[in-house]
C-alpha cells in the first residue's frame, strides 16, 4: 500500500514537468506534417488539414444534417 502511494505522489509530481506538455509550433508542425504523411494527403487537402492541425481544430469534418420529412 505504501509503495502505490508512493507512486502514485512520484508521478503526479513528475508528470506535469514533462516535455509533452510544453509543444513548440516547430514540434506541432513536425506532428502535423506526420499525420498528413500518414493519410498520404498532397496539394490542397494536406494545407488545409496542416492548418486545421496547427489551429488546434479537433472537430471532424462537417457533418450534414437530414432534415425529418412530416408524415
């Protein structure tokens, strides 16, 4: 019990002074770059999906909505 404690007190002290936590725009954009190279996007699609990247937009695309005919 007193080793979980211990841990447990161990990484919440060390977890937020992690360098994951502080992402330059350098790294983002390394990150970016990686998920477009991984969807194998080119020319307009992997600007647009670099720049959604870089502006933190996590929504997916936009969806339609289906308007419900009255019956």
């Amino acid at each position: 019990m007193l080793k979980r404690a211990f841990v447990i007190v161990l990484l919440a002290g060390i977890l937020p002074n992690a360098p994951a936590f502080s992402i330059t725009k350098q790294e983002k954009m390394k990150t970016c770059e990686f998920g477009a190279d991984d969807q194998k996007l080119t020319g307009s699609a992997r600007k647009t999906f670099i720049t959604k990247c870089m502006a933190n937009e996590d929504a997916p695309t936009k969806k339609t909505s289906k308007k419900k005919t009255p019956t």
